[in-house]
C-alpha cells in the first residue's frame, strides 16, 4: 500500500458521497494526474521538470516523492472506481 495513513486509522471509517459521473470523472482525473507524475518520476521528462515537482513536493512538506504520489494517485483512482463499481452493482437493471 502506497497510501500514507495516521495510526489507528484503519479502525474508522469515512462515508461520502458522490454521484456515480462525479465519481467517474474524478477517476479519470486521478489517472490523468498520475500519468503526469508517473512520466515526471520516470526519467523520460526533461531533468528541470522532475526536480522542480520534487521540490514542489519538498516545498509543500509532502511526505511523498514523485514516484510515491504517482503510485498512491493510482490506488485512490483505483479505489475510487471498485467504490462505484460495488455502488452500482446492488442497483437493479432497468428491463428493457
């Protein structure tokens, strides 16, 4: 697991609440933002754009590097979408 979480945390738990077209267009954009720092932490971007995100993430006293925020984006698209997905499985189809 990629995600930063406080002790104790895993014993409580969050509720919100979102329509399944926001939910689906914040996962698009989780994946969008990771797909830009994953291209930032891989090498293939220009050295001056890692360092400057690197030392956005330092500035911003993140305890995340760029490969780390790219990997914990994915998870949270990830746990985004089964979120939805388990939602909208306990909806009934409309029979056509």
């Amino acid at each position: 697991m990629t995600l930063i979480s406080r002790p104790g945390s895993h014993e409580q738990a969050a509720w919100a609440v979102l329509d399944a077209g926001h939910a689906r267009d914040i996962a698009l954009m989780l994946g969008d933002a990771r797909a830009v720092l994953d291209w930032l932490a891989s090498g293939d971007a220009p050295p001056s754009a890692a360092r400057q995100a690197a030392a956005v993430l330092g500035d911003a006293d993140s305890p995340y590097d760029l490969p780390g925020l790219a990997s914990a984006v994915g998870e949270t698209a990830d746990r985004l979408r089964l979120a939805a997905r388990d939602a909208l499985a306990h909806i009934p189809e409309i029979p056509s």
